[in-house]
C-alpha cells in the first residue's frame, strides 16, 4: 500500500490519498481518497505501507506536529519502506532576497504583488515562502536532515528539481521511532 497525504488538487491513482480538504474542481472518481486529518485515517492494513509520499505538506504544520507526522510515517511504514517528501527550500528563498534577485517563479496570486510597495519582488517571494497558503514551518536542507534523524530516518536521496524546491527520499531507521 502506498499513501500520499495532503494531496490537495493533486490525487494520484495507486496511492492511497488522504487530505482534509475535498476540492470541488477536483475529480476523485478512479483514486482512492480519505476525506479527514491524516491522524484519523484509520487504515485496515492488510498490506504493508510501502511508500508515504507528501509534496508540499510538511511545511503545513508547526514544528512539533511536523516531528510528530514524521513519527507517524516512521510507525506505519514497512522496514524497507520510503518516505518522499517535498517542501519550498529556505536556503533559495533566503538568498534571494539577500541578493535582491529573484529566482523562484512567483506563485500566480503574487505576480500582481511585485509592483506593490513596499517589498521587493524577492522580499515578496520570501514571504510567501515563510508564510503563504498556510505555511507554519520552513525547512532548509539542515533542517531537514535534522529532522529525519530526530525521528528516526536516513536519508536515501536528497535533490532540488527545480531550484525552489527540496525532493527528499528516506527510509526508516530499524528499530527506532
Ligand atoms: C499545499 S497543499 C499540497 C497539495 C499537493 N500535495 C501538491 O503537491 O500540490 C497541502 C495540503 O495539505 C492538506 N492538509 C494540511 N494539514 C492536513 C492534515 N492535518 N491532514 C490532512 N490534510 C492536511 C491541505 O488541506 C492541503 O490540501
């Protein structure tokens, strides 16, 4: 069994996908789908969860309910199980703004903002990394390797796909949680 959780407007088919929000321009017909918070997904495990996958969710929560969901992954995964995460890479957006140079496409709502005093186009985007669509967290690569560790992961893989973002593959240590 495989799950993504927060999937939002993005349900993939083969996975399990769990989000609190139904969105009413979205087809759920030929996936899976739990409409609830991803701690009441009461799960008939008659499979082995292979895979968590979670795209832009992790920053979604505070720091301790992140921990606390990445504790939740590492209970129901397999041994040999992955988890995938992506989240918006602090680093780029700190850059930026500190190099007044703006390399992280806008996000449609802020293409209007730029022209908009008094924050720069990069001071814009630094913002909407920190604060935007209901981020409560940020993480940077340090941070979270730091917290993969903490709950008991390594880190199989770690790349940035697009210059915005952090594309992480771990696996659950033995043993720990
Ligand atoms: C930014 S969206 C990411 C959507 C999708 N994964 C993507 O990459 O486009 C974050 C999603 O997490 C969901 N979410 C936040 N907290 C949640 C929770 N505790 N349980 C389930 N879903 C949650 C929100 O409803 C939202 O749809």
């Amino acid at each position: 069994m495989r799950i993504n959780v927060g999937c939002g407007r993005r349900p993939l088919p083969g996975y399990v996908n769990i989000d609190r929000c139904r969105y009413p321009d979205v087809d759920y017909s030929g996936v899976e789908f739990y409409e609830g918070d991803y701690r009441e997904w009461q799960p008939a495990l008659t499979e082995p969860v292979t895979e968590v996958r979670a795209d832009q969710f992790l920053e979604h929560l505070a720091r301790e309910d992140g921990l606390a969901f990445l504790r939740w992954c590492h209970g129901l995964l397999a041994p040999a199980g992955t988890l995938r995460l992506t989240v918006p890479d602090l680093d780029v957006h700190l850059r930026d703004m500190r190099n007044g140079a703006q390399t992280v496409p806008l996000p449609p709502w802020l293409r209007s903002l730029p022209a908009q005093p008094p924050y720069r186009p990069e001071e814009n985007v630094f913002l909407f990394a920190l604060y935007g669509e209901g981020h409560c967290m940020v993480y940077n690569e340090s941070m979270l390797r730091a917290a993969l560790s903490h709950t008991g992961f390594r880190v199989l893989d770690l790349q940035r796909p697009d210059g915005a973002n952090l594309a992480v593959t771990a696996a659950p240590n033995a043993g720990a949680s």
